[in-house]
C-alpha cells in the first residue's frame, strides 16, 4: 500500500517582502516611541536644571535685598551716570542696573555672651548721653568689637571699623526719616564726592559703644541727629553682562563704597556671575515691596531651545 506525505512549501517572495515591511514600519515606530521619550526626558532634565538655577539666582538677590536700607535703591543704566530711584513712575527698560545700600545684618545679628545675644549694633542713638555730640554717638546697646570683627573678615580687611589712620576704607552710618534725600546723599552720583546721608564712622578706641565721625556732619549738611541709625559697609549692584540683548550673564558686584567714591565698576570691586544664559531680569517697586522677574534659557545645550522664569517679591 503506497502513502503519500504531505510536503512543506516554503515562503514566497510576496510573504517575505511584506514581513520585512511590517517590521519596518514597526521599527520606525519604535525609533519615534524612543526617540520622543529622549527629548522629552532631556527637555525634563533641562526644565529641571533652569527652575533650580533661577530659584537659586533669585534667592541670593532677594536675599541681600532683604537687608537694604530702602531709601537708598536706585536704578542705572549700565556703565553711566544715568540714574533714577527704583519707586520712580517714569522708569524705562533702558535702566537695566539695580544698585543698594545694604545694611550689615551679620554684625546686628551679634552673639550669645551666655546670657542673651549682644548685638554689633544696636541701631539707637542715646540723644540724651552728654557724650552724643556733632563730633560722636552713644549707641546703647552694641558691642562694637563685634562689628569690628565681623565687618574685616566679611569685606576681606579692605573696611575697617577700627582704623583711626583713615588708610583704610570705613563704615558708614545713615540715619532714618532725614527730611529728604537726593542720589548725592548716598554717593550714587559719580560726578559729585558728596554723601551727606552716609556719614563716614570709626570706633572709638577707648568705649566699645561709641561710633565717631569722620567728618565734621555739620558741614555735610545733617541738623540734628536721628535716635535710630543703619550701619553699612557695602553697596550691591545687579548688572547684565554680554554681548547679546537676550542672552547675557546677571552678575552682582559688592564691597563698594559709594561714600568713599567707588562705583560697582571700581577697581578692585567683587564680583560674582549668579545666573548665566539670561533671557531677561526686571525689577519693579511697588511701595515698599519689590518684585522681581527672571528668565534664564539652557543656552541651547540640549539643542530644544528651552527657556524657565520665575517670579520673587522681596519686602
């Protein structure tokens, strides 16, 4: 008895060509799927890594805002002589420099003698010491050794509280509520060596509470003396750095004295770059409150092109 069996044909062409279509198309499916899964996990790092830079930017420049004495914040256009106050109504975006006063927050902070924490200083003027005179102030409270010490470090020894020599930069103290202020007060003009809101000081080296005078005030202009002070020993400024009007570095620029006559841009002045690739930083005051905008961009690294802002307001 003859069997037949069955045979086994092979693939034609026609079935071979479409598997290699169908997985193909599969394939750049795949490639899509993963590709779009990369970007989208580059441009998450990116977003990530802007929020970060830009909080952080924003924290260091609100911080030391914080700390101004308010009536001394002004804005510049960069490199000039050109300036207004921040709180001015007729402010345009050519004003693109935001410059202060700040008032030394790590000496009033002071230190813990074991009973109760003593600051640098206090603040207050005893009008009633016979001491306080047009020459000198009694400043209740403080102990200015503190001051000394934390002042020569933080301003690397170039401001000196204690010097009487006059060889070495000093403090400065402005008082609250004076009648009225102009930007020759603070040494804001560069044309102009007056400075009759911040009164140059040392200490006295033989009272650990008296700050004196470094000039006659009366011939500054001051009237009277004021019961509260702020003493300072640096000024800050925000500038845009760069070529290109939407992509610049914000740098800030410290241990400057404007009652000395130095300018941000002074030899020698600190500098530090907070925040690279800047697409745009405005400022704007509303009473006594300022809000604060930044922009920074990734510098097309990731080659997405992707931009973060974020908004602070400083009281």
């Amino acid at each position: 008895m003859q069997t037949t069996c069955c045979r086994r044909s092979a693939f034609t062409l026609v079935e071979i060509v479409m598997v290699i279509v169908v997985l193909g198309i599969v394939a750049m499916i795949g490639t899509d799927v993963i590709a779009h899964m990369y970007e989208g996990y580059l441009r998450s790092k990116s977003i990530n890594a802007l929020q970060q830079q830009t909080e952080t930017a924003l924290d260091i420049i609100a911080k030391r805002l914080e700390y101004r004495v308010k009536a001394t914040t002004i804005v510049r256009q960069k490199g000039t002589n050109n300036i207004d106050w921040l709180n001015s109504t007729d402010l345009n975006g050519t004003y693109d420099v935001l410059e202060w006063i700040g008032y030394d927050y790590e000496s009033f902070r002071g230190r813990y003698n074991g009973t109760l924490t003593v600051p640098g200083w206090s603040g207050f003027v005893d009008l009633e010491n016979p001491a306080t005179d047009a020459t000198q102030i009694v400043t209740s409270g403080s102990n200015l050794d503190i001051a000394v010490e934390t002042i020569r470090d933080l301003s690397n020894g170039t401001v000196d509280l204690n010097d009487t020599s006059g060889s070495i930069q000093h403090p400065a103290i402005i008082f609250k509520k004076l009648s009225s202020y102009d930007f020759k007060s603070f040494g804001w003009d560069w044309t102009s060596t007056d400075h009759n809101a911040t009164l140059r000081v040392h200490r006295d080296p033989a009272a650990n509470n008296i700050l004196v005078f470094d000039e006659n005030i009366t011939q500054q202009g001051v009237k009277r003396l004021k019961e509260q002070y702020r003493l300072a020993w640096s000024a800050y400024a925000i500038v845009p750095e760069g070529d290109k009007a939407n992509d610049f570095n914000l740098t800030l620029y410290y241990n400057y004295q404007p009652w000395e006559g130095e300018h941000y841009n002074s030899q020698g002045v600190k500098k530090a770059v907070i925040a690279e690739h800047v697409s745009s930083f405005n400022f704007l005051q509303s009473g006594n409150t300022i809000r604060l905008k930044l922009c920074i961009q990734d510098g097309n690294q990731t080659g997405i092109g992707i931009g973060f802002c974020k908004e602070k307001v400083v009281f």
